[in-house]
C-alpha cells in the first residue's frame, strides 16, 4: 500500500518524489554461459538526509491508523532475493515480456512528457522499454524510437531525455 515506483533504469523512488534505494547488474558472456551479478540496495533505517522505508511505514501507520511493522534489513533481503529468483525463472522462460507488466505496474513513467535533446527540443511521451531495456518514446509524427543511457541521459527534475 506504500507508492514504491521503479524509475527506469535502475531506481527505486518513494512515488515520484525521493530515492530509496537502486538495482545494479553486471552481465557477461562466456563461451555459452550467460553470467549476471546483481547488486541491490535500499535504504531500510537512515532517515537523513533523505527518507527511509520505515519512515513511510510510520507515515502510512499514522495516517492509516495500521500497525505495520518495521522493517529489518535481514527480512527485506531475503525477501527480495526470493521475489528476484522467481523473476529471473519467469525471464528465462519467458523472456522480456514475461516480467515487464510487473516492472510496468510499479515504474513511474507511463506517458510522462519530456523534451528530447534540450529543454527546448521536441516534445516526446515516454511509452515503453525496448527488448534490449532502453527506453521508448514516441514523438508526434515520427513513431517510437529507443533512448540510450549516456551516464545522465535521463534527467527526471528536467523531464529530459537524449536519444543517441
């Protein structure tokens, strides 16, 4: 019941207003063996000089007058290598498709506006991800293109994307 929002590519954001934590994944092939290491990170307890998941639960408790429980670090990781192994088994049967609607369901851009170049570029909707996990978007009288990662390609403060 908490607003948890997945910022594409990599980032997981209270709503569309504060970072809480982030996915970082490393992969290589070699020979026929596909390897992937996968480090995640969220912050659970530090309240400053952010905010914290605990601080939402206590938030969400106090406005919903629940008793949600804390959580402990341990509980959340384990969870999430659970939750993570499931998606990978849906993936590798699957493929990409298997997985987004669950990524789509949390992500917060579903028809964002931005501007693509500059702030003053042209004016483009945020409509998916691609096979290979860029970011769609369709410009008016164009079609869809896929936006590449250039280390800050995306700026969400600025709703501004580059395309390569």
């Amino acid at each position: 019941d908490i607003e948890l929002r997945v910022k594409w590519p990599n980032d997981i954001y209270y709503s569309d207003l504060m970072k809480l934590g982030g996915v970082l994944v490393n992969s290589t092939l070699m020979e026929t063996t596909f390897h992937i290491l996968i480090g995640f990170g969220f912050n659970v307890n530090n309240s400053n000089p952010t905010i914290c998941i605990n601080d939402l639960i206590a938030k969400f408790n106090r406005e919903e007058g629940t008793e949600l429980k804390p959580l402990r670090a341990d509980c959340l990781i384990a969870r999430t290598v659970t939750v993570l192994e499931r998606l990978i088994e849906i993936f590798q049967e699957k493929g990409p498709h298997g997985v987004l609607p669950q990524y789509y369901k949390y992500w917060i851009h579903s028809g964002q506006r931005v501007r693509l170049r500059s702030e003053d570029g042209p004016v483009a909707w945020i409509v998916g991800i691609d096979d290979y996990g860029y970011l769609q978007v369709h410009q008016e009288g164009k079609g869809v293109e896929s936006v590449h990662p250039d280390g800050n390609s995306f700026d969400m403060l600025r709703n501004l994307i580059v395309p390569k």
